[in-house]
C-alpha cells in the first residue's frame, strides 16, 4: 500500500519558537495533502487541507498565521507552527491523497504522527 | 450533519475472547467506509474499506460488516490478542466532489492478559 513519511516523530520545543513538521509521499504523488491535530482520547480533527502548488484551505478556528502549510511538490507538504505555545501540544497527524488509478480522487492515506511538545 | 457515532467509547475483554464495535453514520452521499486501528502514538491504519455494495470483508482476525440501509457497520475482532489493545476508528468518505472524511469518536479496546 501507499506508504506517507513523517518527521520528526516526536520534537519538544520552548514556547515562542516555531517548529517545522515534514510529510511526504514515498510511493506515490499527492495531489492534496491533509493536516489533522488529535488531543488525548480525541478523534482526528481536519486543521487544512493543501494541493500542491495553490495555498491551503483552514479549517473554521484554525489560524493561517499561526500553522504556516507550504506544499511545494506533489511529495511535500510542510506544517510550521509558529511561536508556539502549550497549548499547541499536541498529535499532528499528515495524510496524502493521490489520484483514482482509473477516475476521480484517490483514497488518504495517513503518515504515523508527530508528537509536538511546548514547553 | 454528517456523523459517524461509534460504541463503546472503551471496552475491556480477556486476551483470546471475541469482540465486537459499532459504528453508525448519517453521511450522505456515501462513498466508503474504514475501519482503522490506531495505536497508541501512532497514526491510524486502515484495516478494512467497504463500499457500498459490499456487505462483509475480512482481513486475518477482523470482520467488518456494512448495512448500508439502516447506515450501520460492525468490526468483529476474533481471538482477540494483546497487540490489539489500541482506537479503533471509523471512518466515512462523502461521495461529493470534495470527497471528506467524516471521523468517528473510536473505541478504545483493551485487551487484558
């Protein structure tokens, strides 16, 4: 199956710092790109959604300025988290959708996660 | 709204017993649904896809169920192991141009030497 990439896995940063998060396609070209944010004991929650090279789509109450999503390749999409804060911790989760081998869009499939601590 | 609502919110059960979740949903238009697991720290893993037109489907010990009528779907865990201690998510994909997922709560199993 189609295999997404994440990095760091787990990263700690000091409040008011930014911090980058990578996702990548390995096997496959991502038309869009998903950001999702999980709190313990919680469910997915979509953040945006990017398509390579246009910008990215938030969600209601997810600030642009502050999650920065650049997908600059059909294998690459980045999520920056800027002047972070406490509350940001958090399980960032990428998923990649690439296209439907015969028609339309194709399935997401998810990346392992980042475990972002601020402290 | 579309909704997925899954139960239970948790279950406990001994390792080697049988174990069944739920899952229902209101999206419309239908596209697929997924089960996932999710283990802990991880991200999900999809374990099962259904379409419409399918009823059951089996991967190893998993058996997910679909009605697609009264919008009900079932995941029935055989002999249940220590490993699949972890969420189990549904999921439900909009058959609309934007084609969303639609996330369930989860359960989270645990499964008990």
């Amino acid at each position: 199956g189609a295999v997404v990439s994440q990095h760091p896995s787990r990263v700690i940063c000091k409040s008011g710092t930014s911090v980058k998060i990578e996702c990548r396609s390995l096997d496959f070209q991502a038309t869009t790109m998903f950001w999702y944010r999980q709190f313990p004991k919680q469910s997915l929650m979509l953040m945006a959604t990017s398509n390579e090279g246009s910008k990215a789509t938030y969600e209601q109450g997810v600030e642009k300025d502050k999650f920065l999503i650049n997908h600059a390749s059909l294998t690459l999409s980045t999520l920056t988290v800027t002047s972070a804060h406490p509350e940001d911790s958090s399980f960032y989760i990428c998923s990649a959708r690439g296209p439907h081998p015969y028609r339309g869009l194709g399935e997401q499939y998810f990346g392992p996660g980042t475990r972002l601590t601020v402290t | 709204k579309n909704q997925v609502e899954q139960s239970p919110q948790s279950l406990i059960i001994l390792e080697g017993k049988n174990c069944t979740l739920q899952c229902n949903y209101t999206v419309s238009p239908f596209s697929n649904l997924r089960w996932y697991k999710q283990d802990t720290g991880r991200g999900p893993v999809s374990l099962t896809i259904m379409t419409f037109s399918e009823n059951t489907k089996s991967n190893g010990r998993y058996t997910a169920t679909l009605d697609a009528d009264t919008k009900q779907s079932s995941l029935h865990i055989t002999a249940s192991q220590l490993s699949d201690s972890a969420s189990y998510i549904c999921v439900v994909r909009e058959n609309t141009g934007f084609q969303k997922l639609v996330f369930g709560t989860g359960t989270r199993l645990l499964v008990s030497p």
